[in-house]
C-alpha cells in the first residue's frame, strides 16, 4: 500500500474513532482568553457530521462569550476519562483548534436541529433570545490515546 | 408492557399500575360492576419522559434552586413550565401508534374519564389522594392522549411538589400511571365510607344528583346518611338542600341548577341505600381495610368507579403549611364566590378603615390616646395582612385558573402568554405613575422650573406645579416619609424622582394591539356554552390580576395610617429610629408612650452578611419572570428612602417591591427580586412595562451592590454581576 492511500485508511480511522468518541459525550471543555489569561468553560457541544464544526450555546453575558467576542481563536477539548487509575492507558482526548464564531438567525435551522436532538433538554436556552448558537471551526484535531500517542487530523476547509 | 386491560393486571404490578388501576382490577376479576377501563402503566410514563429528554428538563426545572428556599409562588412557576413541557412535547411515534391502537377500539367514541393512578397514592397512610388530576368527560383518542398528558404532567403540579418535597423530589422515583375509564352517564353518584373516622360502627353515604365531581371538589352539598355498620340500618339522614348539580359540560363538568322534579326527592331510596352499603361491605372484605368508595348509578345498575383505603389521618407536623398550599386550588365556582366578597365587601370595608384613619387627627391626642390609637392601628393593619393571607392570595388562583385553561386550548410558546391578556390600563400603580409622569413632563418643558427644584430654591417654584406636587404626595404616599413640615413642601425625595424622571422620556408601557389580537384568536376557538366559559375565566382572571396590585396598594395604605399614628409619637418621644418596619418597635413605641419608665432597645443589630470580598458572586440564577435584556448598574432598594438616587437605566435591585417603589420602576433598566414568583407585583409591573425581570434570586441584594453592573437575563432568569463597582475609584 502506497503511503498515500495508508494515510487515506488512518485518517478515516481517526475520523470514525472521533465519530465515536463525541457522540458518547455531552461537555467538552472550551478555552478561550482574557488579553492573554487563558479561561476555560464546560459547555454542552454537538459535532457537524463533517466534524468540521463543533456547536454549543452560550448566554451573552459570560466571560466566555466576551473573550470570543475580543478573540474568536480558542480550543476545545473532549475526553472520555472517567476518573479511575485506568484512564491513563485507556482514556482518550481530542483537542481542537480553531476559531468561533456566532451562528446567524438565517442558517441555524440546521445547526439547532443537530443540536437539540443530542440536548433535548437544552431546548429553553437554546431559544432564548439572550443565548447565541456558536460554531467552533475545527482547523486541526490532536487526537491523544495510550498516554502519549497522539495524532494530528488537519481539517481542509 | 405501557397497557394493561383490567384482566392482566396482577398484584405484582402494584409499582407499575398504581393503587387505583389494582384496586379496580381486583374489583373486576371479583365480579364487581365496575366501568369498561385500561390503564396506562407506569411503563408508558418512563418512555415518553426518557425518549423525549423531558427526565433532565423536569430535574432541571426542579434544581434550579434549592427547593426549601421556594416560595409557593415559585413552585407554581416551575409547575406551569413543567404542565408547559408536557403539552408542548410531541408524542413519540412509538407510543402514539400503541396508545391509538390499542385504546380507540376499546372506547370508540363513548366519553370516558381519564384519571390518575401514582405508585402509593391510594395506599392507607399515605395522603396522596386528590393531589393528581383526573378529567371526565373526554372523547375521541386525540383528547384523550392530550389528557394522558395532562395527567402526567400533574405528578409535577405545585401540589404534588410540595407535598412530596418532604419525601424527595426524585426524577427517577416520580412515576405516574393513567387509568382510561368509561363514564357512566349517571343520575345519582356520592361515597360511602364503611367506616365512620369519628365512629367505628356506622358507614357514612354521601349521594348528589348527576356527576358525583361535584361532590368530591366541595361544590354540591350532598345528602347524608349514617348507617349501622354491622347491618347497614340507616340511624339517621341529613337531606341536602339540593340547589345545584354537576353535569357533562365545557371543561368536563359545570354546575347547573337542579330541575325542579329532582330538587325534592333524595339522590338514593332505601333499595339506592342498601345497594350501595352491600357493595361498600364486600370491597372492605376483598381489600381487608375500611374503605372509601365512589360509586355512581346508571339507572337502577350500581358502578364502582373506584375504590380506596380510608386514610388514616396522618399526623401533622407543626407548622406544617401544606393544608393552606392544598387550600390554593380553587375552582371557578369558588372563586367566583370570593370574587364577590372581596369586590363587594372586602375591598369597600379596606378603603373605608384606611380613610377613617387617614382623617384623624393624631397630633393632639394625650400620650396615652395615642398609645392605645397606635395599639389599635396596629391590630387594624394585622387584621387586614390575615385577611389578606386568608382570601386575597388565594382569589390570585383566579390567574392560575385561566392561565391553564389558555395554554391548554392555545399551547403557546411562552407559558406566561395568558399574562399578556391579562393586562388593562387600570392597575392602581400603572395609574399614579402616570400622574407622576405628568409632573415628570411640567419639569422637562420647563427649564426654570426644573432648575428652581434642582438648586432648592422652592419659593420661586411656581405654586400651581407645587400644589399638584402636592396633591400627587398626599393622595398617594402619604406620611411615607417622615419629613418636618411635609404639608408645605414638596418632599426631596419626590423632587428628585420628578427630576430624574425629566431627563428623559420614560419608557411606555407596552402596546394593548397584541392583547387584543391574543384574546380574539383565544376567544374565536370556542363556540356558544364553551366560550362563555372562557369569557367567564378570563373575567375573573382579569379581575384576580388587577386586585393583586390594587389589594396590595390598599393594604399599604393602611400600614402607612399604622406608620402615621407611630411617627407621631416617635416624634413626641423624640427617639432616633431610621425605620418604623415592624410591628415590634411600632408597639414598643405606644408601650414608652404609656409608661415613661420604660426604656425599650431600638437599636435593631446589623445583620452581617456571609459575603466576604473574597468570595464574589458572579452569576446568580432565579426565575424568568418579564422576558428581555437588561443591564446597567444596579440600585439596591433596601428601604424607601433609597429611591431618591435612583437613576435612569439602573437595574432596581430590592427584597420585595412594594406598591410605592414601582414610581422608579419606568425609569429601569432591569429589575431584580430576592422574591420569587411570576405573578408578585414587581413581575406583573415589569410585565406592564416590558422591563426584563429576575425574580426569586436568594442573595440578590446580599451579593450585588449599587454600582455593580449588571445584565439582568429575564428569558432565563440569569443575573450576572459582569463587574464590581469600585467603591474607591
């Protein structure tokens, strides 16, 4: 097999492993920074199908959405640790980076529904008019498993 | 398995189809006549809460707050949102095919009943009985899917909350199964108690003409019999009046007068009687345990619509409040009835005592006259807070019972839309900040006027705006402020408000077109009986909303006659206190008046406060009470003189708004309220104004200080502190 095409398998690999991995959990940890202090939030978030986008809500009046507004780079990571000795070996992690920006009225249709159908519950602060739908745009996924292994999926835009 | 008919249910479904459904099947499979039923196991209730998300937004809605800091008013909130979630959430196709498959072919389109079944309900030494809802009268499968709804959804009412919040609310133990049951079209219904609570060897037989609902919700005093319990001999008969009956109507049943031919002949004869004991004796024999059986008659054929251990009477802890909560569901009929005692007698008798008192004169009245005219005042004001507990509050239900019959006709969105039809330009508060906006506009055109007032300079006010400032403080805050010679200046107080409220115009209170549009679309879905009906509750609703605010300004006013006759002999005793806010130092005043000896403390402590600078509060959550985005910087209101400084675009945080902080209240940018509750005054005046509004925020004025600024999320209820005021900057 060429290198190419061994490339082409792994990262379809990493793509259904991160597939996998988002769909079995509902907060990710978002960073984001004040003028250089770095802040972090748990936000509940819903993927794109593409994995290309990562969604969450978020109220007008959090720092969050405040340091977003001054810088729109940030970082988001989601893990399946479940706080035992074993997640060391076993745990795994995605951070992604990249950039957010509010989603407007006129195409969130179909962001709301991928979202809503993962946090059903969320549906009131979805709809409040003092929330905003935000889109994360994934540039590049670190994918860390067994400790130390990491692997990078760039994101072609 | 989500139905069971009566024939598959087996003791060991006690958890899933609830007391009443087992009871009821027991009674079938013993051959006991009772109605064609099914129940809805409690299998179906976890499905659709679990398939739908609802589980997390009922344990959401539930931990939004630390349930015993809840007043009633909060709980109900959370209720109405919860009612809310349960209409407003699709059926799962999965349940919806079950339900349509299996229950229209079992009833096709006879009327049927659908009635709660909770795990424990009717088990003897629980008192859960009557705190779930049941409907009657429903037909056709699309109803009564939307009443399975309305069922479960009472598992989460304010009653049922608050009567298992000493248990735990638990979202993964609350269970609610629905019983679906033919009705009988009866002529003659009641209950039979086999045995007497007050007498061990009688039964007791309640019967009424027609439905027996009326019976059982208090509307139609029924006829009464005692019988010998070990032979079923009557001992004695208490006949009924027998003004009024319950028949099928809008709304499921309605109270109608009793035909004439019906009016002089007891519900039951001796054969009715004995029928009935017989009937009562064998359930008590099956279940083992005195029971409490209602029973209705079709004809001469006797049905067993269900069939209940008598509770036990539980003993209740004290102060326990739970009856007076209970005592806040109310029917039409019932409020109705104290809608007249309070417009007509009340209300009348409240304005009537508060201008006796306003016309006395106080200042020369020996010492001692006017120990005991404090003494009396404060007895007066007492007397008035206990009616208003007593029949005020409860007659708000009138909002309550409208409100849930709009959302469930309309389904709307927003749970409070029915608040929006509730509006009229008439609320006492609505009116004197008009007039008070009227002096705000005199100033604004006229800028030497406004500079006069600004630098002091008084007498060169002109009169006639001095004499309307005038009348607008006497009228209606009067002695709120103890200010020397209040007769002949304006006080300072109302000066800076009327300036403050000159520098820009104040916000309009929101346009009426949409009410209008609202009521017709909710008026035009009913035809003839029904929509009078609606007209009827959204009448009384009308009337409950514009007594919460008028009820509470008239109440004040009376605390302010109390405050007058108490600020006199303050002033006599010549004593130093800030504030005269409770009845204690009130009456230690008349007590120093009567005796000189006596030295009481007026010193009240300071409450420290259990924030310290290193622990800031940064996002506080209450309830969603006036839908919008505020901020600004915030005013903490602790008393009346504080509203003086009150700038506009603030955000007015206080304790409680009483009737006279709401002058500002078109000035704000947002309002904040330690008190919870959708329909407490400051939610309804921001409503009125369209201001964004958080009620129900435990620390609110703990944790936030004047200058901090804040946004004030009134779609959620979020307050959040975005920065600190610098208090040396």
């Amino acid at each position: 097999m060429d290198k190419r095409m061994n490339d082409k398998n792994q990262a379809s690999n990493i793509y259904s492993t991160l597939e996998n991995l988002f769909k079995s959990q509902n907060l990710a940890v978002l960073a984001t920074h004040n003028h250089g202090q770095p802040y972090t939030s748990l936000v509940a978030f819903a993927e794109s199908k593409d994995l290309k986008a990562l969604y969450f809500i978020t109220g007008q009046a959090t720092r969050k959405y405040a340091n977003l507004m001054s810088d729109p780079r940030a970082a988001m990571m989601i893990d399946n640790r479940s706080n035992a000795p074993a997640d060391i070996a076993e745990a795994m992690a995605a951070t992604a980076t990249g950039s957010v920006d509010i989603i407007s009225e006129n195409e969130r249709i179909k962001p709301l529904s991928v979202y809503l159908q993962k946090h059903p519950h969320l549906v009131e602060f979805a709809k409040s008019p003092s929330t905003r739908l935000m889109r994360f745009n994934v540039m590049c996924y670190y994918v860390v498993n067994r400790f130390q292994n990491v692997v990078e999926l760039h994101m072609r835009t | 398995m989500l139905i069971k008919n009566l024939d598959q249910i087996t003791m060991s479904d006690q958890q899933t189809a609830g007391g009443k459904c087992l009871a009821l099947a027991r009674l079938h499979q013993n051959a006991f006549p009772v109605p064609k039923a099914v129940c809805i196991t409690t299998d179906a209730y976890d499905t659709f809460i679990s398939s739908t998300g609802l589980r997390t937004r009922i344990q959401m809605e539930i931990s939004r707050k630390d349930f015993s800091q809840m007043r009633w008013e909060e709980i109900w909130d959370a209720a109405l949102r919860i009612r809310n979630f349960f209409l407003k959430t699709p059926m799962p196709s999965t349940l919806d095919d079950q339900f349509r498959n299996e229950l229209a072919p079992v009833f096709r389109n006879s009327m049927v009943a659908v009635r709660s079944s909770a795990p424990g309900e009717d088990d003897h030494g629980t008192s859960f009985a009557g705190l779930h809802e049941s409907f009657v009268n429903i037909s056709g499968i699309d109803a009564v899917i939307d009443h399975v709804l309305l069922v479960w959804a009472s598992l989460w009412s304010d009653a049922a909350m608050l009567y298992r919040k000493e248990i735990g609310l638990d979202v993964h133990q609350s269970k609610m199964a629905v019983l679906v049951q033919e009705m009988i079209n009866s002529d003659r219904s009641g209950v039979i108690f086999t045995r007497n609570p007050a007498n061990k060897n009688e039964s007791i037989i309640e019967a009424v003409h027609g439905l027996n609902q009326g019976l059982v919700d208090g509307f139609i005093e029924p006829d009464r019999w005692i019988l010998d319990m070990k032979n079923g001999k009557v001992l004695s008969h208490m006949p009924a009046e027998r003004k009024n009956w319950m028949i099928p109507g809008p709304g499921g049943a309605v109270v109608k007068e009793l035909p004439a031919q019906k009016s002089s002949i007891p519900p039951l004869d001796a054969e009715g009687i004995k029928a009935v004991f017989e009937q009562a004796m064998a359930s008590e024999r099956l279940f083992d345990y005195p029971q409490d059986m209602e029973w209705t008659f079709k004809g001469s054929s006797l049905y067993v619509l269900q069939s209940r251990p008598i509770s036990t009477g539980i003993q209740k802890p004290e102060n326990d409040d739970r009856g007076w909560y209970l005592s806040l569901r109310r029917s039409l009929e019932n409020l109705k009835k104290l809608r007249i005692r309070i417009e007509q007698d009340l209300v009348v008798r409240m304005i009537r005592e508060a201008d006796a008192l306003a016309g006395e004169h106080l200042e020369n009245l020996p010492d001692q006259k006017l120990a005991g005219e404090i003494e009396r005042r404060i007895q007066i004001f007492q007397n008035w807070k206990k009616i208003y507990w007593d029949e005020f509050i409860p007659f708000a239900h009138g909002m309550r019972l409208f409100g849930q019959y709009y959302t469930d006709t309309m389904r709307p969105e927003d749970p409070y839309e029915f608040v929006r039809l509730l509006e009229t330009s008439e609320l006492q508060s609505i009116e004197r900040n008009r007039h008070l906006a009227e002096l705000a506009a005199t100033v604004r055109e006229n800028p030497e006027l406004k500079h006069n007032l600004k630098t002091g300079k008084y007498l060169d006010v002109d009169s006639g705006f001095i004499k309307k400032a005038q009348q607008f403080f006497l009228r209606d805050m009067e002695t709120e402020y103890s200010l020397t010679g209040r007769r002949e200046v304006v006080p300072e107080i109302l000066v800076s408000i009327i300036l403050e409220m000159s520098e820009a115009n104040p916000q309009q209170k929101s346009a009426g077109k949409t009410r209008m549009e609202l009521e017709g679309a909710f008026l035009d879905r009913f035809a003839a009986e029904e929509r009078i009906h609606a007209e009827e509750l959204l009448d009384l609703a009308r009337a409950s909303y514009r007594l919460r605010d008028d009820d509470n300004m008239f109440l004040g006013r009376i605390e302010r006659e109390m405050k007058r006759a108490a600020e006199t002999g303050k002033k006599r005793l010549g004593i130093h206190i800030a504030r005269l806010d409770s009845p204690e130092t009130i009456d230690a005043i008349a007590r120093s008046l009567n005796d000189p000896e006596y030295q009481p403390d007026f010193e009240t402590p300071v409450q420290e406060t259990p924030y310290r600078v290193e622990l800031q509060a940064r996002q506080m959550v209450g309830q969603p009470a006036g839908p919008g985005l505020g901020s600004g910087n915030a005013r903490v209101i602790r008393n009346r003189d504080d509203l003086g400084g009150f700038l506009h675009g603030e955000v007015l945080v206080c304790d409680a708004i009483d009737p006279n902080m709401t002058l500002v209240v078109p000035m704000a940018a947002a309002i904040v309220e330690r008190r919870g509750g959708m329909l407490i005054h400051g939610a309804i005046i921001a409503r009125e104004y369209g201001i964004p509004c958080v009620t129900g925020v435990p620390e609110a004025i703990i944790a936030i200080h004047t200058g901090d600024k804040l946004t004030v999320d009134g779609f959620l209820g979020i307050v959040t502190i975005e920065k600190v005021h610098d208090a040396d900057a």
